[in-house]
C-alpha cells in the first residue's frame, strides 16, 4: 500500500483541488472512512483521497496524476456494490463518479439514451418513461445503485431472464483508460467492427479503465404485464415448477423465489401480501402483447399446479403487482428484522440442478450452525442464499466465510459459476481457481495487460492474490470519529 | 522457409486429414493457396497442430465451413501457412432442454444443430445465411446473422462459453455452461467477430429459446422507399413485436415482385401472430402501403442474399453499412443516387430495426469501371459515417479490395485491438494481417 507523508499528501490535495475544485476532495480521515466499504461491509479500506469529478477531462486528469505518482484508483458508484469491487484495496485514490450523474440525451427513434454513469439505475427508467419506454436490467438496489457501477459488474436484476444483463444493453462507452486517453469503445450504432471492446469492458469490475459517457438501449413498455404468485409446501415443489414452466416453452419476463425465512421477513417488515405459512413462493411475471397473455398466465398456473402449488393467484390489480415485487426486492433489507447481519451468496447453476443444490446449500449452511434465507433469480438458476449471522458472537463471521466457500464449490461443481451478477471483487477473487484454470486466468490477465498494463487501475481485484491491505472482521457498531468529537450522535 | 512439416501433421491428425495439392482448391483465397490443410479429430489434435505452427512459425487460418473466408484485407504474406479446417469436430456435445443450452463442437453447421434442437422443442435464436455451410464456430468468429437478430440478438447476446486453444497451443475456457455468469472477464465476447485472430474456437456453448408455436413472414410492398422506411419506423415505435424487420428497396426487392418491400416477421402464440398482422396493416395503410401478404417460410434464407443476387449476376461489390436505425432507409437512398450518379446500378436491403444495411453495386463491365466502382463504395462509406456509423468491404474483387480498405477506420479503438492482438498472439500466426487495424 502506498504510504503517504502528510507533506505528500498535502501536495496532492491541492493538485486535486485545481482539478475538481474544492468541494470535490475529501482527504480528512473521518470523511474517507464513509467509502471504506461497499454493500459488503465485511471488507473494508481506507483511500488516501476521494474525489469527485465532474467531467471526463477531469477523471482523466485525476488517472494521470495517480500515474505520475504511482497512486492506485478506483473508480466508485453508488457504493451499493456486494463483492468489495469498489474498494481502494492497496489505498490511493477513490474516483466517484455520484456527480456526473446526468441523463445527457435520449433518441427515442433510435431507442438508445446517452448518459454519465453516475446516474442512478432507476432514474433513467423514470426519465424516458414518460414517452413508453424503460430501461431494462434491474437489480434490486436499482433505486440507489448507477449505470456505472452496472457495467462494472454487469449487472442483473429479476427480468433480465427475458431481456438479459447489462452488457446486452450497453452498446458504447467513453471511456478514460489507465493511461489517461480518453477513448470511445464501441458507439452508437448496434454494430461495431473489431474486436468487442464494450463487449469486454462491460464485467470488467473497474480494472481495464473508467466509463464517463454510456450509450445504451431503452425498450418499449410492453403492453401488458401479469404477476403471478404461487404458493408452495415444500421447496422442491417450486424448484419443480420451474423446471415445468421452462418445459412448456413458456418465457416468462421473470421468475423468482422467495423462501419461508424470507417470507417472513419480509412480511413482518411490509406485509406485502405473501402467506407466512407457505415453504416457498414463486413469483413469475410475463409480460408482452395484451392478446395472449391470459392464455399464458394460464399455462403458468398450470405448470405450478401441477408441481403441487397449494395457491396459485395473479396480481389484481398494478398495486397488488406492485406491492409483491416490494417484497421481492426490499427482502435483503428485510433480513434487519431477523438478523443483525448477514452475507448474500450469488451463485448460478444451471436450472436443472435447482432442487439437489438449495437442499444442499440449506444443508451447508445448518451444519455450521447458522440459518439461511433464499430469495433469488430462479428462472436463470442464479441463486442468493443469504447466511444470517450475529458478528457480535466470536466465531460466528469465520463460520459464514467457510459455508461461503463450501456453497461456491458446490456450484462449481455442478457446472455452474460462483457469480451471476454481484461480481468477483474482493470476496470472490480466492475462488476464481473453482472455476477457472490457470491457463484460463492468465488469459484474463492478458487481456487485463492491453487495458491497464501498470496495473494502477483498481488492483487487487478478480484475480487471487496475495493479500491486500484490506481489514475483514466484525462489523459490529464502531463510534465514527465524529461521534468521538461530539459532533455528531447516532440514535 | 522451411517446409511446413506434413509427417509431423499426419502423425497428430492422421494421413486423410492433411491435405495437399490440388485436394487445397477449396481453401484457396484471393488467389493465395495455403502449404496445406489440417483436419483435427480432437481438441487435442487442434493443440497439437497449432502448438506446432506456433514452433515453427507457420500461419494458421482457422476455417469453418468458409462462407467467410473470403472476408478481410487482401495480403501477400511471406508464407501462405496452413489452413485448420475445423469440420471434422462436429458432434453436439450436450444439449440440456431443462436448462436452455446446448455445447457443440465448432465445426457444427448451424443447420444441423438447428435440426438437432427442434426435436426438442427449442432453437438457437441465431438465423445466419448459408446454414447448411456455416459452422457454429465460424458464425461466432464472423459474428454472422440474419433478420431474426431484431428481436433475439447476435451471437453476442447468446454463447456462454466457449473452448479455445490459444496461439501458443494452450486450451482455455471462456465462460461457462450457465445463462448468467460474471465470474472474471467475459472472454466469449472478445471471439465473437475476432475473425480467427485471436484463438481456435472448438466448442461452443449457447443459450436457446423455445420454439414459438407459430411464425410468420409478411410483406407490404410501397411506392417508394420513403414510405416504406417511415412504415419501418411506425412498426418500432408501436406495440408490435416483430422478430424481423427488413427493409428492402425496388431492386432487392425484384425477386419478390418489385418495388420498394417492407418484409416483417412474426412469432408467438397463434393469436398473437394474426392480432400483429391486422396491427401492422393498420400502422401501413396510412403510410401507402399496399396489402399485407403472407410469404412462405422458404423465403427466410433468401432474405439475406436479397441485395446480392438482385440482378442475376455476381455483384461487382458487396458493403454492409452500420448506421443509426431510424436513418435504414435514407442511407439506402442516398447510396443509390451515388451509385446513380456514377452510372452505376445498386441494390439495398436492412435490417431495418438495427441499422444493418448491405448494399450491393453492379457493373456491367470489369476494368473500366473499376474507377467508378472503387469512388462509389468511397461514397457509401462517407454515407454511414455521416449516420454516425462506419462501412465494411463485405465482399469485392482484388482490383477493388486492393483500392478500397475492407475496415473503417477504428481510431483510438484500434490501437486497443492492436494491444489485445499483441497479447494473445505475440507471433502474429493466427489470420494474420485480414482484420481490423491491420491485425
């Protein structure tokens, strides 16, 4: 890690300043612990700066600097991130990008919208909706997390089963490379020729530059959207039922199950309508032409009753619809009623495997003493277990580490991925050799070397590595300094 | 030069599948015959023959069914290496229905994994031209598509994974065998469209669909192509959801009867393709579109080849435009008054909904109006670029190739392209010198 002198670091401070401005750099170690972790607080790091800039020319100025010093950087979202993806691993400096946060233009003919990449998932949704049009990828933090931090990651969310992940949607990117050049990858046309430069810079998890201007698409609303709820007494039930809804060839927008911890958790906290009873309950939408989509509907309660749903009804009404996809998405929040803490897993088998591996994941997670709760992507086989823990019990974080690793290897193991959307980072990059040899890392590492070759950008990401200065332990309540001075109370 | 060592070929794939002499015919482009052409049997095989070219410095160009090795920049290498036909790798490997995927081996062609999947029920929702020709392997290096890609995608939007041998012989797999995946880089991306430059691809996995219960093709024929553009249009921006979108002007549209042709396709349930069918004669009508007529299922495949046989003969150069959707139809327009105003002759299709258009120029005669050939394609490439696109050199003689750059040019993009090029193949063996950015 890069040690600064305070005379150092002072120096670089007003260098930043005549980039940014003053309001733009945070270097006072109270200010810089708020970004010392993403949605993963179980890692965290110190940054010697964060700073926010406002323009590409001015991140570009930023990454040179960091060059010329030999500083790390990383650029930042929304921090809602749930690998460690963000973190200034080896210190230097955080490039948050929450101030370029613009819709820059949207040409519905074309049906693509140009915007900065700090701008927040949802917002854009809500700034071409007006005119019949959305944008697509949704993950569950899509009211706080950004475009940006997206295509870091490429993102997922409940409907991309029908309409795909970020990358399917991001079609160019400006992008300030490691060198400081500011360079187009991809544009603005739905082809480009060459190697699929957007294509791989998409996932990429902010090490092969950092995206100032986004080209991506917008769909039309669809004309009609049905929920369906079904409600089931075992779990293996509605793992069954997705096997036969896929069976039938019916394509749904979206299928997710939520289990019964889940269920009520997520009652107790909104009372959304879901039966505390039931073991697991799918939610399916389809969504499409109004002509048909009863006839589908149908077909999917079919699919459901006949692996033995107990209840199958829809959504009346776009309140009733509304109020159980709050549910869907509000469950990790949701675990806060039953848990002071837990780890959200992110692994993906193929579909097929879905009831031998939730019956062995739930098995993993019960030998070492702790209770897990599911809520997940079941369409598209991604999985969320989420291991509720207590940090505050010695030993209790080392146990959830271990069920971790031993869920990753099972999805390994039955040909799947130990990520479908959160991203390798920090918490997954010791796990990439389950998947991956070595002649298959050190061709990422290669393509790495054409993007970042001094390898400032974002280090000490996706690839294992020896150990970083990253602190891992116990997220139990710490006064913030702050709070320490008087300055500030926590209620 | 040494040699390109065929005992030592014969003795990893066999003595039938290395080829020599006149058995090279097939593989002979722009004039260049290659030292000679290797069969793998085996992935093995495939390490074995590329971790002895790369020894012995010996170019390889990897070939599927070679629809599209004719693709590329004209070069005269100092040796003309050794062609890798993948053909031989040809079995599905797996196709779970359950799980909506299937892994096949590269030298599969795309209509018989097609064949293969509809027994059960789903598809690959990629409709490339040539099907019974084009390998799966080869349809992901040429990153190849048809009229369904408007509403299914590319072959981007679809392999999960992939097995690679590498320039110096190492196997790597790219991806995985699940639909969603963001474990370390997305690698399958980087060999879409990389034209053989960057790895041997030998296995495929994608993704699949189920296939619709009914499908239909449907033609509305226009005055002019104005209208038809502006139809095209209309259609994006209503409730439909076509799966193809095609627009063609008077000249491809000969085959189907002429004049200005908006071709548009339908899937889903029965009572939905008919609802779109009565939902498109209304949005047309208005327009000056004429009828909405049914066409055969058979009229797919020739889709593609709309612009190019438009005439009765060999067209005297093939580009295809990349351009902004809603500028499909003025950007035919425009290419065939600049072929007009030369004395030429074009013919223009696209896929009108993303903005993929190839024209088709013709010539009479050969030499001399080479000129006028060679400044009209210059034309046509000023024409996608001011819609904010860029043109290719699909398909054209030497005399013009040699004239006229196959790739745009792809800036500060390219010298990227150079860096990746330089660190999966340091030799530069793999198809070297045909792609983008002189890679």
């Amino acid at each position: 890690m890069a040690t600064l002198d305070a005379a150092r670091k002072s120096a670089l401070r007003q260098e930043l300043e005549a980039i940014v401005g003053r309001g733009g750099v945070l270097a006072d170690p109270d200010e810089l612990l708020v970004y010392e972790s993403d949605g993963l607080t179980l890692f965290r790091a110190l940054a010697d700066f964060v700073v926010f800039p406002t323009a590409a020319e001015h991140v570009a100025a930023i990454v040179k600097l960091a060059s010329r010093e030999g500083l790390p950087f990383v650029a930042r979202g929304a921090g809602t991130g749930l690998s460690g993806g963000c973190l200034p691993a080896e210190g230097g400096i955080v490039i948050s990008l929450m101030r370029m946060n613009r819709v820059l233009e949207v040409d519905y003919d074309n049906q693509i919208a140009v915007v900065e990449p700090g701008l927040v998932n949802l917002h854009l949704s809500w700034a071409v909706g007006p005119r019949g049009y959305y944008y697509a990828p949704d993950p569950s933090s899509q009211q706080a997390c950004t475009i940006g931090g997206n295509i870091a990651n490429n993102s997922g969310g409940p409907h991309t089963l029908k309409y795909g992940v970020t990358t399917n949607h991001v079609l160019g990117l400006e992008v300030v490379m490691p060198d400081g050049e500011i360079v187009w990858l991809g544009g603005r046309t739905r082809d480009t020729q060459g190697y699929d430069l957007a294509g791989v810079f998409v996932g990429s998890e902010g090490t092969f530059g950092i995206a100032t201007k986004v080209v991506v698409r917008i769909l039309k609303k669809p004309q009609a959207v049905k929920t369906v709820l079904a409600v089931f007494d075992a779990v293996a039930q509605a793992s069954t039922a997705v096997s036969e809804i896929i069976a039938r060839g019916l394509v749904p927008a979206a299928v997710e199950m939520i289990d019964q911890l889940t269920i009520q958790a997520v009652e107790d906290a909104f009372g959304c309508g879901y039966p505390r009873d039931a073991a697991a309950a799918l939610l399916v939408e389809l969504d499409g032409l109004r002509v048909g989509i009863e006839t589908q509907a149908e077909q999917i309660a079919h699919a459901c009753r006949d692996a033995g749903a107990r209840e199958v009804r829809m959504a009346r009404d776009e309140s009733e619809r509304a109020l159980l996809w709050k549910g869907r998405k509000s469950a990790f929040g949701a675990y806060g009623r039953v848990s002071p803490a837990y780890m959200v897993m992110d692994g993906v088998i193929p579909r097929t495997k879905l009831p031998y591996v939730l019956d062995r994941v739930n098995a993993i997670v019960a030998a070492h003493g702790l209770r897990v709760g599911n809520v997940f992507h079941a369409g598209d086989g991604n999985l969320h277990p989420n291991i509720l823990y207590d940090p505050r019990n010695p030993g209790e974080e080392a146990r959830v580490v271990e069920a971790g690793a031993e869920i990753m290897k099972l999805c390994a193991e039955v040909g799947g991925s130990i990520s479908g959307e959160h991203g390798i980072g920090l918490e997954k990059a010791d796990f990439m050799p389950f998947i991956f040899s070595a002649a298959d890392l050190a061709m990422m590492q290669r393509l790495k070397s054409a993007f970042n070759p001094t390898g400032l950008c974002n280090p000490g990401k996706v690839f294992p590595t020896k150990k970083s200065c990253v602190e891992v332990g116990p997220v139990a309540y710490r006064a913030h300094p702050i709070e320490e001075k008087g300055l500030a109370q926590r209620f | 030069m040494p040699a390109v060592p065929l005992d030592k070929l014969r003795a990893i794939v066999g003595p039938a599948g290395v080829l020599s002499g006149v058995e090279l015919s097939p593989y002979v482009v722009e004039g260049r015959t290659p030292e000679t052409a290797v069969f793998p049997g085996s992935l093995d095989d495939v390490r074995a023959v590329v971790e002895l070219a790369a020894a012995e410095g010996i170019p390889i160009i990897p070939w599927g069914g070679g629809t599209a090795a004719a693709v590329g920049t004209p070069i005269a290498p100092a040796r003309s290496g050794l062609v890798l036909g993948l053909a031989r790798l040809n079995r599905i490997v797996e196709h779970e229905p359950g799980d909506l995927t299937a892994t096949a081996e590269a030298g599969t062609t795309v209509a018989s994994l097609q064949a293969a999947l509809k027994t059960r029920g789903q598809w690959l929702s990629l409709d490339p031209p040539d099907a019974d020709r084009a390998t799966v392997g080869g349809v992901m290096a040429a990153n190849a598509w048809g009229p369904r890609r408007h509403l299914y995608g590319t072959a981007r939007d679809l392999v999960i994974g992939m097995t690679v041998v590498t320039a110096d012989g190492t196997v790597v797999r790219a991806g995985g065998k699940v639909v969603k995946n963001v474990a370390g880089y997305d690698l399958p991306k980087l060999f879409v469209g990389s034209y053989g430059t960057l790895g041997i691809l030998v296995d495929v996995t994608v993704k699949l669909r189920p296939l619709p219960a009914e499908e239909r093709l449907v033609a509305v024929r226009f005055e002019r192509l104005k209208d038809a553009a502006a139809a095209a249009r209309a259609v994006m921006a209503s409730d439909v959801i076509p799966n193809a979108l095609e627009l063609l002007d008077a000249e491809a549209a000969r085959a189907l009867g002429g004049g200005p042709t908006l071709v548009v396709g339908f899937d889903g349930l029965g009572e939905q393709v008919d609802w779109q069918c009565g939902e498109l004669q209304a949005l047309v009508s208005p327009l000056g579109g004429a009828g909405v007529q049914a066409m055969g299922a058979d009229a797919w495949p020739r889709l593609a080849h709309a612009a190019a046989v438009a005439l009765g003969h060999q067209p005297a150069a093939l580009m295809r435009l990349s351009v902004l959707p809603a500028q499909a139809g003025e950007v035919m327009e425009q290419a065939a008054v600049a072929a007009r105003a030369r004395g030429l002759v074009c013919a223009c299709s696209a896929h009108a909904g993303v903005g993929a258009v190839v024209a088709a120029l013709f010539s009479d005669q050969g030499q001399q109006e080479l000129t006028r050939v060679v400044a009209t394609l210059g034309d046509w490439r000023s024409i996608a670029r001011g819609s904010g696109g860029h043109a290719v050199l699909e398909w054209a003689p030497l005399a013009v190739k040699s004239q006229v750059p196959v790739w745009d040019d792809a800036g500060a993009a390219g010298r990227i392209m150079q860096r990746i090029k330089a660190q999966l193949d340091p030799q530069n063996l793999l198809n070297p010198g045909r792609f983008v950015a002189g890679i």
